[in-house]
C-alpha cells in the first residue's frame, strides 16, 4: 500500500469519525493535517534517505568503473611487457570490476526511477495539504457559525419566546377590553347629558303647552258662564275657581 493512500485512509477514517461520532469538527480537522504533516515529514525522510543511498550507490558505480579501468591499463602494461600471464590475471580483475559497476549502474537507475515516483508523491501531498488547510479553515469557519447559530436558537428557545408572545397577546386583549369599556361609559356620559337638555327642553315645551290650555280654558269658561241669576252659591263657587287658579298661576 502506497504512502499517499494511507494517508488519504487516515483522512477518510477521521471524517467517519466525525460524522460517526459527533466529534469536534475543528479538532478533527486540525488532527488531520497533523496527521498529514507528519507523513510529509516522513516521506521527505524517505527521499532524503533514498537519494542519499543514490549517492552512495552513484560513488560506488564509478569508483568500481574506475578500479576497472585501472586493471584493464595494467593488463594492458602487463602484455606490452610480454607478460601475458600477467595480462590475463590483470583482466579477470578488470571484468569483475566491470561486472560490479554494471550492477551498479543498473540499480542505480533503477534507484532514479524510485526517487523520482518519491519526489512526485511528495508533491502531491504538499499539494493535497495546502489544499486540506484551504477547505479546514472552511470547515471551521462553517462549524464556527452552525455552533454560533445552534446557540442562539438555544438561548431564544430558552426565553420562552412563546409565553412571553402569548403575554403580549392577552396584554393586547385587555388594552382592547379597557378601550372599549372606556368608550362605552363616555357614550353613556354622553346619553346623560343628551337626555338632560332634552328633559329642560322638554320642560319648557310642557310650560308652554300647559299655558296654551289655561288660557283655552279661560276663554271657555268666560263663554261658558251661566245665565245672569241671583243664585249666591253658583258665584261662590265661580270666585272660588278663579282663586284656585290664581293660586296655581302664582305657584
């Protein structure tokens, strides 16, 4: 299993948890790229090791082409001196020399292509960690808000918001109770005095029309008197009505 996919792993592992869990998202996140950090700091480890041993492997090749060319020179010495025996020796030497420093250089190549996958992973993670930084700071900022938002829902529900709004609405029903029994007791106010004046109005209507019959009534009785007698008790009581109105006209 490749470095780059463990990682991601450990990264998948730890939103599971989140979602899983109900874990604090920020410290989540933040576990994450310390997570992260830290297999970029093993994995530079890694090249640094890989291309130090590159080096070493580099040193060796050329110091084995090197011990190689050196027997072939002396072979070459040995059969200008007529010393063929010497020659063959000195280039059995130079080929096993050669044989190392092909072995070398194979593994040397192949030690470039290791090096250069190492490098480009690394890249990646450098990439795909700047990138996690960008969307945690998101994150955060969004758990941030929804923590912020979630609370102030929590203080408004605790306020009881309902029975203080249902407060508000009886409080209204008794405003509008008082204004109307106000308004009632003026109009009835009002009635009194209406009926007041109307009853002294009234009153002199009744005044009036109580003087329009008095003095009907004595145009009538001034027709009506009886016939010219010397009857003494029709004209005492003709004296006497009229006292009785003179006294009802005075009161």
């Amino acid at each position: 299993m490749g470095l780059l996919e463990r990682v991601w792993r450990v990264i998948r592992s730890n939103i599971s948890s989140l979602v899983g869990k109900a874990e604090d998202p920020e410290k989540v996140l933040e576990q994450a790229v310390a997570d992260m950090q830290q297999d970029l700091i093993k994995m530079r480890q890694a090249v640094a090791q890989a291309i130090a041993s590159q080096k070493r492997t580099e040193r060796q090749a050329t110091q084995a082409q090197s011990t190689a060319d050196e027997w072939r020179r002396r072979a070459q010495l040995a059969l200008n001196k007529g010393d063929e025996d010497l020659a063959r020796e000195a280039l059995t030497r130079r080929q096993s020399y050669q044989e190392t420093a092909q072995t070398l250089q194979n593994q040397l190549e192949q030690q470039n292509g290791v090096i250069d996958k190492m490098k480009k992973d690394m890249r990646t993670l450098e990439n795909k960690i700047s990138d996690a930084k960008t969307k945690k700071d998101m994150y955060i900022a969004r758990a941030r808000s929804a923590e912020a938002s979630q609370k102030i829902n929590e203080q408004i529900g605790n306020t009881g918001t309902e029975s203080s709004m249902s407060a508000f609405e009886r409080m209204e029903e008794r405003v509008m109770e008082l204004e109307a029994s106000s308004e009632a007791t003026q109009e009835l106010a009002t009635d009194d005095i209406e009926n007041r004046f109307s009853a002294l109005e009234g009153g002199d209507n009744v005044d009036e029309e109580l003087a329009s019959l008095k003095s009907s009534q004595g145009s009538s009785t001034n027709q009506e008197k009886l016939p010219s007698s010397d009857n003494k008790d029709s004209e005492e009581i003709d004296r006497e009505l009229d006292k009785l109105r003179s006294e009802k006209d005075n009161a």
